[in-house]
C-alpha cells in the first residue's frame, strides 16, 4: 500500500482528524452509498429517516472532539478539505430549528441529532477502536441501509469490509521505489543514489502528481504557516469547558519584545519552537483550518519545526520546503503502514510520537543529513515516545495536548541535531521502533487510548 504525501498531509478541520474529520467523511460516504438505491438496496421503500451510532473511542470522547457536530456536517453534505465555517454555521442553525436534510440527490430527510446521534459506550466495535455505524429507515420504518465505518486515524475511513479485506486504498499503483519499511528505502537509496525525497517525488510522479507536486505541497505548507500565524495572533479562551486560555500570542508578542536585548539564554529557541506548535493547536483546539500531520492532534510538529528551520537556522532556503515535507510524509507513511498514527489505536506515541519522527526527518534532510542520518532523526524522537498514553482531559484536544506538540517539536530538533552529529549508525533501527509502537499500542490498557477514562482524563478533579 503506497501512502502519498497528500494522505499524510490533508487539509482539514479541527479538533481531531479520527474524531472530526473522519466521521464528516464517513457520513459523506453514506449519503453517497444511499444515492447508489437499488443497485445496492434493492425493493427498498422511500428513505425518509437517517442516523448514527457511534461506538469505542467516538463515544466515550465523541462530545469533546465535537464528533457529533461532524456527523451532522457530514450528513449536510460538507467535506473537511473545502470547509467552509460560515455557510457550517448557518446549516447548523436551520438543522436545529427544522431537523431534516435535503441532501443532494436525495429525498428530504428527517434528522435530529439530539435523538438520532446515539453515543454508544459499551464495548468498541470488533475491528477498531473508532466506529460508527450509519442508518436509513424507509417510511414504514423499516432499515433502508446500513455501513459500519472505522475512523482509523489521520483522517483515514474504511468501511469494515475495506478494513478487514484491505482494499480500501483502491488499486494499487507501480511507483518505481515501492519501500515498505526503512530498511527498503534506505537500501533504495543506496543503489540509486537518490535522497529519499527524490525516491518520494519520483512515486508521486507514477502516481500522476508530477506536474502540480510542488505547487501542492507549497499550499500544504501555506496552511500550516497560515494556521501558526493566526494562532499567534489570536488569544482568549478555548471553546469546550475547560476556560484554558490561549496563551501562544502572549508567549509570541514577549518573545518578540526580547529580541535583540542580549538578555535571554539560548535555551529560549525551544519556547520559539514550542510557540509555533502550540499556535496551531490552539487553532485546532478552537476547530479552525489545521493540516494533519499525521493527525490533528499532532498538527503543530511539524509546521513548528519547519517554521523552525525557515526562521532561526542562517543557512534555511525556502526551495527547500518540499524536501522536508517529501521526506516527512515518507516516515509518516512508514509508520501508518507498520504501526498505526492514530491516538484510539495505540495511544500518543502513534500521534505525537509519529509527527516528531516525522519531522525530525525532514529537519535533518535539508539540513544536509543523508538517508541513514535521517533515518536515524526518525527513531531518535519516535523512540523517546514510545509508552506514550492519550488521555485528553474532557475529551477535549488541548490538555495535555497543546503543551505535548510543543515538546514534540523540540524533540524533533534535538533528534536531527544528535544524528548529524553522527555517521548514521545506530544500535535501534526505525523499523524495530515503529514494531515496538505497534506492540506497546497493542498491550495498552484501552483506558489510556483516547477513551478519557485514565490518566490525566481522571486525575483533574476540577474538571
């Protein structure tokens, strides 16, 4: 299964992309499989009634990752890549006056999600921890159809019949470096002399990307800068309960009142590095416009650390952009591949732990690291978040989830700087660390698995 850059990297929603974006997609699915009738339900009576169970992780922390909010969404026929908030806002509003849709193609439809949202917290469903099971109901109220969808990180839906076939990527497409793990791709390097970004440009190429790659990947990155200034610029309080103040601006503006004053220490880069992330997570918190990367909850990493690179490193060329994305979105999809990127799966490590890897990779390519090096970078930072639980306070992706991005990026430079200062050789391979995340994330208790019902989630008595 090959992952491109634009599967690690999609434009998208806040809170979550398991918990937001995922289930808008997933609804947008089933309005479609309806649109299909009688090719796929045949002697049906008229759709006249639609609805949502959510089970596992969606449930039990469905309500302070809006989840709800995104299946109606979803079923008003919006997508997270061309989001728009205002027109969001008013669909909403009539939603909640008139509780029915008319979508596309379709019959008008009753919907109330106060009623027809069912938060299920009994046991997760079989195949994953993030499911949700879409209905319909004829006039007579009899079923009209039903899909089960797994939510499986990053954004990422598979049906349950694409999940337990794995045939939810389509078909397959030759790319010339087809590597499966690291040990593959920096034996590809080596025998073709290319960087792994150039082995990652030339896929996308066979993958009909070629033409329009780095202009792509360009706007990826102007959203992920564009997400870090307006959280700098923004303060105030952060929706959900918590009244956790947004605090990147006011981080920001004494940064930059310190400049130039010969009196802060040289540690003081790493609130620079924890400001940009925290920025887009304070964005993301507040369900505005964020890049997965791999995942919402881990959004800040990496813009934090190519912002990193862009403004405080004296050698930093802007050219190279895509590089550091190209190799990122190759270490991501290295992991999603033999590991998992999503929190309800196997805990932080697979979202922080994963963006870190990530983009301690991409630092240290333009750096000038060579493939062993930035294989190195990659293991580095994964390794030191190996064990790492997720347990967001209410359910709601900013306690301990804000601060965690800041750390990651910071462990993402520290992680490129060790490896350049070595040749590349290193007793734990990146593919023995991204096994050893799958096996962790297996053995986790599901408390500490994005369910809020451990850790951190129960040991805050005020909230």
């Amino acid at each position: 299964m090959y992952l491109s850059v634009f599967d690690i990297f999609k434009i998208g929603v806040g809170p979550s992309s398991s918990h937001t974006m995922g289930p808008m997609v997933a609804a947008g699915r089933f309005l479609d499989l309806l649109r299909k009738g009688d090719e796929v339900i045949p002697g049906a009576g008229n759709l006249t009634r639609i609805g949502c169970a959510l089970h596992g992780s969606l449930a039990f922390t469905g309500k302070g990752h809006a989840t709800d909010r995104a299946v109606a969404l979803g079923f008003l026929g919006f997508l997270p890549d061309a989001f728009d908030e205002d027109a969001a806002r008013d669909a909403l509003e009539d939603l909640a006056t008139n509780h029915q849709i008319t979508p596309e193609g379709l019959p008008t439809l009753r919907f109330d999600p106060a009623n027809d949202i069912v938060f299920d917290y009994g046991e997760p469903l079989e195949q994953h921890a993030n499911g949700m099971v879409c209905q319909a109901w004829d006039e007579r109220g009899a079923l009209f159809a039903s899909e089960t969808y797994y939510s499986v990180g990053g954004g990422f839906v598979l049906t349950e019949r694409e999940l337990v076939s794995g045939t939810g990527t389509g078909p397959e497409v030759a790319v010339p470096y087809p590597f499966k793990t690291a040990r593959q791709m920096l034996d590809m390097a080596a025998e073709s002399g290319l960087s792994i970004a150039q082995m990652k440009r030339a896929n996308e190429t066979a993958r009909g990307h070629g033409p329009t790659l780095d202009k792509n990947v360009r706007r990826l990155w102007d959203v992920m800068d564009g997400s870090i200034e307006r959280g700098l610029s923004e303060g105030g309080i952060l929706p959900g309960g918590l009244n956790l103040r947004r605090r990147a601006h006011d981080i920001h503006a004494a940064l930059k009142a310190e400049e130039g004053r010969n009196l802060t220490a040289p540690h003081i880069i790493n609130d620079w590095i924890s400001v940009y992330a925290m920025a887009v997570n304070e964005v993301n918190a507040a369900g505005g416009q964020v890049v997965t990367a791999p995942t919402n909850g881990a959004a800040g990493v990496v813009p934090a650390t190519l912002r990193y690179y862009l403004d405080h490193v004296p050698s930093a060329r802007a050219d190279r952009i895509v590089e550091f994305l190209l190799t990122a979105a190759a270490v991501g999809g290295l992991i999603k591949t033999n590991a998992s990127i999503s929190g309800a799966e196997v805990g932080c490590q697979g979202e922080v732990g994963s963006a870190s890897a990530m983009a301690a990779a991409g630092l240290c390519a333009v750096l000038g690291g060579t493939p062993e090096q930035i294989e190195n970078a990659a293991e580095i930072a994964l390794e030191h978040h190996l064990g790492m639980t997720c347990d967001p306070i209410r359910g709601l992706v900013q306690a301990p989830c804000i601060e965690r991005n800041g750390l990651g990026a910071i462990k993402a430079v520290s992680a490129a700087s060790l490896s350049l200062r070595g040749d590349g050789r290193h007793l734990v391979s990146l593919d023995a660390c991204v096994e050893t995340m799958r096996q962790t994330g297996r053995d986790m208790n599901h408390k500490y698995k994005e369910t809020s019902l451990g850790g951190l989630a129960v040991n805050v008595p005020e909230c």
